[in-house]
C-alpha cells in the first residue's frame, strides 16, 4: 500500500482532529505529527513495514512502551513528498526518573542509547527531578537518535538566565554561548514557564543539539527571528503562505537548536483541525470553516 496511504489510513481520526506541522529550512521536507493512545500502539508495526528503515525503531519503541508504559504519545513523520524519511516517537514517563531508573528504561530500547550528558546533571541545572519525556528517532540515512525533554515551570527569564550557565556546563558548551542564547530567545518567550527544553544525545557526555521550544510564538516575531538566522527571504515567504494557508495567527512552537557554536538549526510548528488531508501531513483546507488553534506544546 504504502507509507503514505498506510499512515493515512491507520490515523485518519487523528490527522482529521488534531495535527501539527512543521518545516524547516528544506524547503521539500515538511513533517505531520499526531498523537497516539497507548492502544494505537501495535499499529506503529504496520506503519513500518512500509518504511524500509523502520523495523529495528518499531521493535524497539514496542520494547520500551511495554516496558515503560508511558503515558502519553506522539508519532511524528517526515515526509519528502510522499516518501518517509523519518519518524519519531515521543514518549511521556510516568514520573520523571532519576539517572538509574532512567538507565533501566533505555536498556529496553536497544539499539537506541545515550552518551549525552548525564541526565541527572542536566536535571539538576534546570531544578526539576528529571526528564519528562523521550524522543525516538530513524531516518533513512541509518541513523538512530535519542533526545531527552525536561518541562520547567520556571520563568522563562530566570530559566534563560539564572539557569543557563549550569546548563551550558552540563551540556559541555562554553560558557560564552549564553549571551548568544539570551540574544536569540528573548523576543520568542512570552511571560511564563519556559516549559520544555529538549537535549540530543551525542559523545562523550557532550549533546549533540540543546533545544528551545517556546510556545505560541507571533508570526511576525518568529520570522524576524529567521531573518536574523540569515533563512532566505524566499523560504520565509514560503512558510508565510504555509501559516496562511493553515489559518495560524502564530506558530504552535518554534524550535531553536543549539550546538557548542551557536544556532545549528530550527522547525516551525503550526497546529491545526484539518477538515481533510490530501496526502499525509499535506492539510486541504475548508475555506469556509473556522480551525481552532490548538495552542499546545507538543512534547508534554
């Protein structure tokens, strides 16, 4: 049948309720994100029998979730027309575990691991008891990644501030980059918690990406963000027509991925109720009905 047809069969509730997509600077990948039940579960095994890459990740998320049995899900897909060329699942713990318990999780997740930064340091820099969620990502270039998220309520100018220099240090980036990020992030946080903070596994207790995800960012704000980013004029123009055309005053989120020397990359979420969905992830919208924004975070 198909990667496209299978996955809009499967979920077709989902992708007809509740949906977020995202694009970034590759202007032929988008990707469509839907959450799942525990019991939607099994069908992420028939999902990927249509994708060439995905049988070790079907196994392994299946593994872990019985496992683990976290408590809530979301399957994201990135598409290049309607080729597959990754998917993720995010899983939410049922309480935030500590680095052993942690440890104990993953083991059922092989061949997924992490050689990040230890997890209890990172709790630490950010004051919260530890991850609250964990992504599981293949992609067709072979590659299989591992992300933490951690949720802080803190407010978003102490956790950029007060927070950060403990972070960075965790992370194993300089100390120096702090000014960049507070440069970067003020104009995207509103007032409030920071909410999550995601962490990409990499060597020798380094990440390989720290992530900011504020939330319900202003349009207007977070182009200028891109155009600071040096994103071409032509692509922003690109992503203005995506906005309009999925009827979002604002972006769900906007994702800002950091290394060790600055921005390496960044995603674009709108969330949406699509009326109907010509291909998967590609929303047909019904002009004369009004889509409520979700207005949510996607990772917990």
């Amino acid at each position: 049948m198909g990667a496209a047809a299978t996955f809009q069969q499967l979920f077709r509730g989902a992708l007809s309720r509740q949906v977020e997509y995202s694009y970034s600077d590759d202007e032929h990948r988008f990707s469509s994100m839907i959450p799942l039940s525990a019991s939607q579960l099994p069908d992420l095994q028939v999902l990927a029998a249509e994708i060439p890459f995905a049988g070790d990740w079907a196994w392994s998320v299946r593994r872990f979730a019985q496992a683990v049995r976290p408590d809530a899900f979301l399957l994201r897909l990135d598409w290049e027309g309607n080729t597959a060329s990754a998917l993720t699942l995010y899983c939410r713990f049922p309480g935030e575990p500590d680095e052993a318990a942690f440890r104990a999780a993953l083991a059922h997740a092989r061949p997924f691991d992490w050689n990040g930064p230890g997890p209890d340091d990172l709790a630490r820099a950010l004051g919260v008891n530890g991850p609250r969620g964990i992504a599981f990502r293949s992609s067709g270039k072979g590659m299989n990644n591992t992300a933490l998220y951690f949720k802080s309520g803190e407010h978003a100018g102490r956790a950029l501030g007060e927070r950060m220099p403990a972070l960075l240090a965790a992370c194993g980036y300089p100390a120096e980059l702090q000014s960049l990020l507070e440069k970067d992030l003020h104009a995207l946080y509103r007032p409030g918690p920071v909410g999550v903070i995601g962490v990409d596994d990499g060597q020798e207790g380094q990440a390989r990406a720290l992530k900011f995800d504020p939330a319900n960012v202003a349009l207007d704000i977070a182009f200028d963000f891109l155009a600071r980013a040096q994103v071409p004029a032509q692509r922003i123009d690109a992503l203005r027509r995506s906005a309009r055309d999925l009827r979002a005053d604002a972006a769900s989120y906007l994702s800002a991925q950091y290394g060790p020397d600055g921005l390496r990359g960044w995603r674009i979420y709108f969330a949406c109720e699509p009326c109907s969905t010509s291909a998967p992830g590609r929303p047909l919208i019904d002009t004369q009905r009004n889509l409520r924004e979700l207005r949510r975070l996607p990772h917990y």
